[in-house]
C-alpha cells in the first residue's frame, strides 16, 4: 500500500520553467511577419467623437492600418454580457472600438497597426480625434438619480433592479415585520470602494489567421468561454477557432472576460492576414482592464435586547461603470445569498440596483459578490455589539448555527453542508492570545496611550466551487457550472489528465497529479496535466470562483474511476478470473485470495495492443467525466486581527493577524497556505491601502502603481494560519475551495479592528481605505463633533 | 523587429556570459534590449513607472531595474538575468529557495523577485524579517502575499552561509 499523496506538501511541478526564466507568457510570443498594436483611448469619460483624422497616422512609417469604430461598425458586434438578471435588464451596445461617442476615459477610439510596437506607439500619438465632451456621471448615488445620463441614448442609468425576499421565497419571515418586533435596529451605510485587479502580467493578446484555424494566444483565466465568446460575437466558426492561455501571471478575475483588446486583435489580425500582437502598459491595464467592486450598501439589522439576531434588509447601490462586461450585472447577485453569513435570522430580505456610470467597467475581482457581503455583515454585527455592549465574539457565537445543526438551510435559501464555527473560533482565539491583547487594550485606553490597539474580528463562509448548473439557470446566468476532464493512460502506463480548469498560479497541476496518483496508483511524477489551450483540453468552463478543486478535481476523479473500472475488466480476462474477485488497491489489479495481480501499466500495454481483449471491448482505457456539482462549497473561518492605531497621526499598522480557515479536506497544505497569504494580502489592501479614484472630470487620478498602492512586502506582516478540517459533504473529495476566502474575510477584520481601537473617541464609522488621513480626520471630527469632557477617560 | 525609427548606435554588452553587439535605439530599455533584440524572454515587464520590480536583473553585480535604464547604457557592463543564474544545470540556491518554500504561484513577480532576493543577501548575509520586507519594498507580487517568499529568502541565507 503506497503512502498517499493527499494532504502532503508537495513542492510545485510548474515551478522549474518559472523560477529559470523558461515561461511562455503570451508577449514572448514572435510570429513571422506579426504586426504590433496600439490603442488610441479617449481622455474624456463622455464625449460625442465628431471626427478622426488619422492620415497622418497612416503615413508615418511602418504603419500598416488604423482602424477606427467607422471601419469596424459592421464587423466588431458588441461585448458579450453572459447574466441579464432580469428580463428588463436595460444595457448599452458595447463596441470594442468605440464608434460615435465614449463613455469612460480609456476607452478606445482608435487602433494602429505597425511594424513594431515603437512605431505603432509612435503613430498613435499622431491620430487627431475631435470630441465634444459632454457631462459625465461620476457618483453611484447621483447616477440612480438619473439626473445625468451615462448613456442619453439609454435614457436611464438603472440597468436592473433585483430583489430576494424571504417571506415571498418561503425561507423566512417578512423583513418589515421582524424589525418592528425587534427591541434593536441597527441602520447603517457603508461603502465598497473601487478596486483594481492589478494582476502582475499585463495583457496580451496575439491572433494568428494565417493557418486553417484562428489561433488566439491571450493572457486569459478563461480560454474555453473566451472562444464561445468571441465566435458568437463576431460570427466565427467554433470549430475554426483555436484559444490558448499559455503561462499567465495571475488573474483574480481581472482576465474572466472578453475584452476589447481581444475583438480588435482579431480584426486586425483578419483585415492585414497577418499575425498582430497587443501587449498593455500598466497605465492601460489600470485605467481600462474591468475594476472589481464599487458598491454603496444601506443595511438595517434587527435584534432582541440579549443579542438574538432577527431581521437584515440589505439595499445595494451596485456601479456598473459604462458598460455591462461578461458577468458584471451579476457580481451583486453572487453575495445577495451572503449577507446573513454564518448567522441565524428569520427574515431576510435583498435589493440591489445596479447604476451605469462614466468609469471603466466592473466585472468580477476576488471574492466577486461575496467580500461586499461579508464586509457589511461582519461590519454591522460589530456595530450591533456596539450598540448593545457585548463583546463582539459573544455576539457572534450567539447568533451562529452550531455544529449540530448542519446541514443548515438558510435564510437566503442556501443549504451550508457542513461547519464548525466553534472549533475555528477557539482555534482562532487561542492562537491569537485573545484574552491578553484585550487586557493590552484596556491597559493602553487607562493610560491613555497615544497608539490605541484595536481588535477586528471576522467569522465567514462563503459559497464558491462555481456552481450547480441548475441554481446558475435559476439566475439566468449564460452558462452552467459543470466541469469536464479526460484521463488517459498511454501505452507506456504515463497517465495524461485534460482538464478544462485553467490555471494561472494556483497549482493544480500539483494538486491534481496528487488526486490522480492517489487515485490510480501511480507515481506522482507519471501524471502530466494538461490545460488551458481549447485544442487540447476541447471542453470546460475555466477558472474563477474557487472551483477548479471542487468542480474540476471532481471531474478528474470520476474519470480516473471510470480509468479503474474499464481497467478491472481487462484485467479478470488477462488473469482468467471473475470480474468480481479483482481488487484494486494502489495502481495493482489482484485476485482476491491469489497473489495474482497485474499493473495499470501492464493493461495499458495489452488495451494498446488489442490482440486479445475481453469481447465487445473498446480498445481504449481512456475516459473523460463531466461533474456538475449539487451544491455549492461553503468554506469558513475566523479571522483576528490586532492593529494598532496612533491616535495623533491616524497612521495604522497591522501588528497581528490570525486565521483559522476551515476549506475541508486538504489536498496540498502548502498550497492552501499560499492562497490563504494571498487572499489575505488583497483582503487587507482593500482595508488599508488601495482605492481607484476619478477625479471630478473622470479621469482615472490612480492610474500607475505610484498612486493606486498595492501592498509591498514592507506593507504587510506574516500571517498566523491554522486550520481545521470539516469535511464538505457535497463532493467525494470533502473540498470547500480557498483561492478567494482568505480575501473574503480579511477586509472587515482590519477594519473592526482600527474601528475598535477609536470608538471610544465617538467614533462610529469609517470608510475604506483607512489611510493615515482618513483615520485622523475621522478621529478629528469625532473630537470635536462629541465636545465632550475630555478624551479616552 | 522590435524597434522604431530613431537612428540607432552600436553597443556591446555581455549577457549571462555571453558578448553581443547591437544596433540600438538611444530609447530601447535595457528590458526591451533584452526581451526583443536578445530574445531573452524571462526577464518580464510589470509596469511602467519603476514602481514592481519584475524586470530587476545584475549590472555589473548589483540589482538594477532594467525598465528603468537604457540599452546604450548598459554598453560596456556585465548583465546578469534570471537565464543565467544556474551553474551547469544547478539550480541558485535562491531559486531552490524559491520552490521549496513555495514563494512563486504566477510566477510573473519571481525573477525579479530572485534578483533582487540576491542582492539583499549580498547586502545582508543573515537578514531578518524586517530586512527582507524592507529589502524587498520594490518587487511587487499580486499572489503570494509574500511570507513565502521571506521564508524562501532566509533559507537561501542559512543554506548558502551567507555566500550567493
């Protein structure tokens, strides 16, 4: 009996080409006679486009054509939107060139195509575009006034309006009812800034139209619906097109989409014959690749004077930007079903609006839906505490369900299958030395310390492993949520995997050798995963919302047992027994009370051969699966966090942080690991650092890496991880899924806890990022709003 | 072709060991020299304003960020990358680091990452935590969060004695 490779920490297999310099990211690509790209983008955010001279531009050397939104009107269709979440859903037309006018700063106008990348740059600088700017729409709250359109032609800036209600679904009580019967009710706004991916690898984008098929070379999470994608909106031929996601650097949902860049590539690419290549600068890529978040969210919450939670009304303001992108209208729709989190209530009830404005476009960023959700609840509940002088863990425990009430049907009509937020908590607790740190605090509010300490806690769950097909056709969503894989064994007994997951960082050709190993008996090393290029794994739907081990490891292991199943048929006939006395147990098909047994390898080699099989046998061991999940996974957490708060200069520092995460059974630690760190980096710059912000005119005012501030290793401390492991029951692997928790709980616990540290000067609110100024002007017009007699007594 | 119009001047620069002489734009970066003239694709662009670091490689020994200096300048140096770390099929003790800490998940942040790693310890044979934050302050890395990656730096420290 082999050792299994579940729960080891294997190094990775896609590190060596990364760590020597051997990576195959899409802007390495050359191609005999390729052409170079560059985008002319709009410096209005709303403007009509009167004319465009670009004769110029034609004529400067080693231009070959400029396309404007004239030349491709006919050709270029619109950008696809996959989720109309309702059947009113009013959205733009959205070109990837823009033809008669412009609706946020950086979208483009303009493209040329040249020689070299130097040259095409060069002459777009010589394209003259005459606008006509108009007034945009810069602020959520003002576009669902409607007052000025971001789209005049649309006549409203409301796309939709979607509303889950529990006592309409049956899962619940009625909203206004259950908070006019409450001793309590907590009202509150808070806001959801715009963020930005800023994965590391700009995009890039090469089409080649010179062979049988178009092959697209492009730095997509998203190769298999990029293809079906860009056939439907451009009217290609599914079987002629080829999409290849070759290494990327890093995704996060900034690379789910079909991009302009992408439709543009492809035109040229077509109209010159020629291969054409796009790579973005960072400028571009923060000022147009899709921003993530942007919401102002009005929660009421109800409780009884010992605390019980009651009734959440949840009324979300959602910005759109200027246009709807794949999945855009449906990030809000994605957390509707998280605000009650990991809490008992009787009533629910949700609505969100989602407003166009004149901004780059949202689209899903990690977490899409769920880090809003979670933020506002965690958030209130510490307000609750707040206002009923409880301790906030107190409040919590009270409120949750308890390990022996899974399976739970919500509120919001999810069923969680499993949890254990107690055993997470005391982890969590004791691994942060809970009761010392609040004694610390107490000792620093006497003395009157001019740094503060502060204590932000954060219990989630999320719901990911994207996704029943069924729920996402109840939420007319475009797509299902099934996953495909194929497992091969070659003559020579190599094992092959296809998986239609792609990855871009996280590991899974680890983590699937893993599974597969485990599973068939072989050696780690044997198994060769193979992904992300729709001529070689022809079937999937990607990665994003945390479901390539939940949905894609499942695929994979239904095909390896379909491998083992063919296998125990040939092996009964090679060792002449009954197909039922086969055993099979680590990569050996035995007889049961013989020491007969033949190897995977040995009837690889015989299936290969074929010359003496069962009869009506196919000759072939091969296998693929397509799992489509009954449910979501619904991992969980506790998270801590202690920060210090220097009450004069409103400078804060993260001095410590704990988690307990609990994502089942685990496959490779060291990856989990890795995806928490990573989570939680992102988690806390939206608490801390990062904003984008337009200025008045709507230009993009953080538009470089000097303004929009991603944390640097200076930035940020090393993370306290723990774990425990409730197995989920809704897939035989016992997987939740982690890529996007450690993001989804990081964010309120930072900002409970600078929270913590000055609601004793009167403070009751802050806005996110919690810069240095936000916290001293915050504390400043606490001070001097509260008169009181003295501070911090 | 990898380069415009501008009327080019000839350098000579050593790249992992070995001597090329090009024609050069007096704009070409030395990363665009690199990755289009030298074909040498695993130094890799993150930016453009100096801020991330993925394109850090040696000049003449110490860590420069290619984006942020001129091909012409580099005329006359010794430059060091990513490709030309390894000794006859060994791997760095940095890059070994790397891996067996798990401090890479994109990738797209780890050369320079690397690079710079490298010449923090030349700096600091026996760095801390915070050095190596600090150290670290100009190689952005959007997946890691980064405490792999100051794991990944002080075990290259204690398993190369302070000698990289």
């Amino acid at each position: 009996m082999t050792v299994t490779q579940i729960g080891a920490p294997l190094a990775r297999k896609e590190d060596q080409r990364l760590i020597t310099g051997r990576s195959r990211y899409t802007d390495n690509m050359v191609l005999p006679g390729m052409l170079h790209l560059a985008m002319v983008r709009s410096p209005f955010a709303h403007a009509k486009i009167e004319a465009i001279d670009a004769s110029e531009a034609k004529s400067a050397p080693g231009v070959i054509a400029v396309l404007t939104g004239n030349d491709v009107a006919d050709s270029q269709g619109s950008l696809p939107n996959a989720w109309p979440i309702t059947p009113d859903q009013q959205a733009p037309a959205h070109p990837a060139i823009a033809v008669d006018r412009v609706s946020f700063t950086g979208e483009i106008v303009a493209c040329v195509v040249a020689r070299s990348a130097a040259a095409a740059r060069d002459a777009s600088e010589l394209i003259d575009v005459d606008y006509d700017d108009l007034e945009p729409v810069l602020d959520i709250e003002q576009a669902a006034a409607d007052d000025v359109l971001a789209h005049p032609d649309l006549g409203t800036n409301r796309s939709a309006t979607w509303v889950f209600d529990s006592a309409e679904a049956g899962t619940g009580g009625a909203i206004d009812q259950s908070l006019a019967d409450s001793d309590v009710v907590v009202e509150r706004a808070y806001h959801q800034q715009r963020l930005i991916p800023a994965f590391m690898e700009p995009r890039s984008t090469v089409v080649d139209p010179t062979g049988e098929q178009l092959t697209i070379w492009t730095s997509t999470q998203v190769p298999h619906i990029l293809k079906l994608m860009l056939c439907m909106t451009l009217g290609l031929p599914e079987s002629k097109v080829r999409v290849v996601a070759p290494d990327v650097g890093g995704g996060f949902g900034g690379k789910l989409q079909v991009t302009p860049e992408e439709v543009i590539c492809i035109l040229a690419a077509r109209q010159t014959g020629k291969p054409c290549k796009f790579t973005e600068t960072r400028s571009e890529s923060l000022l147009a690749a899709h921003h993530g978040r942007a919401q102002v969210q009005k929660l009421r919450i109800g409780a009884s004077r010992d605390g019980t939670v009651t009734g959440l009304d949840v009324r979300l303001l959602a910005d759109m930007g200027a246009y709807l992108g794949l999945v855009t209208s449906g990030v809000p729709i994605l957390g509707a079903f998280m605000f009650n989190g990991i809490y008992k209530f009787d009533a629910y009830r949700f609505e969100c609006t989602n407003v166009f404005t004149n901004r780059a476009w949202t689209d899903a960023y990690r977490g899409a839906g769920r880090p809003e959700a979670t933020y506002a609840i965690e958030r209130i509940m510490d307000d609750l505490a707040d206002e009923l002088g409880m301790d906030p863990i107190d409040l919590r425990r009270k409120n949750w369900i308890a390990h022996e009430e899974f399976p739970y049907s919500t509120v919001s009509s999810l069923e969680y299958d499993t949890g254990n937020y107690e055993a997470a908590t005391d982890k969590a607790l004791e691994l942060f030395g809970y009761d010392e740190l609040r004694a610390e605090q107490q000792r620093r509010r006497s003395n009157n310390d001019q740094v503060q300490l502060g204590i932000g806690v954060s219990t989630f769950t999320e719901m990911c492993g994207l996704a029943p097909s069924r729920v996402l056709g109840s939420l007319d969503y475009g797509a299902g949520g099934w996953e495909h894989a194929q497992v091969r064994v070659l003559p020579t007994g190599n094992v092959e995997v296809v998986t239609g997951v792609s990855p871009h960082g996280q590991g899974h050709e680890t983590t699937f050798s893993q599974i597969v190993a485990d599973r068939l008996g072989v050696s780690f090393d044997n198994v060769e995963i193979l992904h992300g290029d729709t001529q070689v794994s022809q079937k999937g739907l990607d990665t994003y919302g945390s479901r390539s081990l939940t949905v894609g490891g499942m695929a994979i292991v239904a095909a390896a047992d379909k491998v083992i199943e063919k296998a125990k048929t040939v092996a009964a006939h090679m060792l002449e027994a009954d197909r039922d006395d086969i055993e099979f147990d680590s990569g050996n098909f035995g007889v049961q009370g013989t020491d007969k047994s033949v190897t995977l390898a040995e009837i690889s080699l015989s299936v290969f051969a074929a010359h003496d099989l069962p009869d009506g046998f196919e000759p072939s061991l091969d296998s693929d699966a397509t799992f489509d999940p009954e449910n979501f996974s619904f991992p969980h957490g506790t998270h801590l966090a202690a920060m210090e708060v220097d009450t004069v200069t409103g400078e804060s520092r993260l001095r410590k942080y704990v988690c307990v995460d609990d994502v089942g059974n685990v496959i490779n630690p060291l990856l989990v690991d890795g995806q928490v760190h990573g989570g939680l980096a992102q988690g806390i710059a939206q608490a801390l650092f990062e904003e984008a912000v337009y200025d008045e005119t709507g230009n993009l005012v953080t538009g470089s890496f000097v303004d929009y501030l991603v944390p640097s290793a200076a930035d940020l401390p090393s993370f306290t991880t723990g774990r425990t492991e409730t197995p989920s029951t809704t897939n035989a692997l016992g997987v939740k899924g982690v890529g996007e928790a450690g993001t989804i709980a990081s964010t309120p616990a930072i900002v409970n806890g600078v929270l913590d540290a000055i609601r004793q000067f009167g403070v009751s609110d802050i806005d996110m990022p919690c810069s240095p100024y936000r916290v001293w002007s915050t504390l400043n017009e606490a001070r001097t709003a509260g008169a009181q007699t003295g501070v911090a007594q | 072709m990898a380069q415009g119009t501008q009327a080019r001047t000839s350098i000579t620069v050593t790249v992992d060991g070995t001597e090329y002489t090009d024609d050069v734009e007096p704009r070409l970066l030395l990363v665009q020299y690199l990755r289009d003239v030298l074909g040498k694709t695993g130094t890799l662009i993150g930016c453009d304003t100096t801020n991330c670091g993925a394109c850090t490689v040696h000049v003449d020994g110490r860590s420069v960020k290619s984006c942020t200096m001129f091909a012409v300048q580099a005329d006359g140096a010794e430059v060091t990358t990513i490709e030309g770390l390894s000794r006859d099929g060994e791997l760095h003790p940095m890059q070994e680091a790397f891996h067996e800490c798990h401090a890479l998940q994109c990738g797209y942040c780890t050369p320079g990452m690397i690079m710079q790693s490298i010449d923090l310890l030349s700096e600091h044979p026996d760095p801390d935590e915070h050095t190596v934050r600090n150290g670290l302050e100009g190689n952005l890395c959007r997946c890691t969060g980064y405490q792999n990656i100051v794991k990944a730096v002080q075990t290259a420290a204690k398993n190369s004695g302070g000698v990289v």
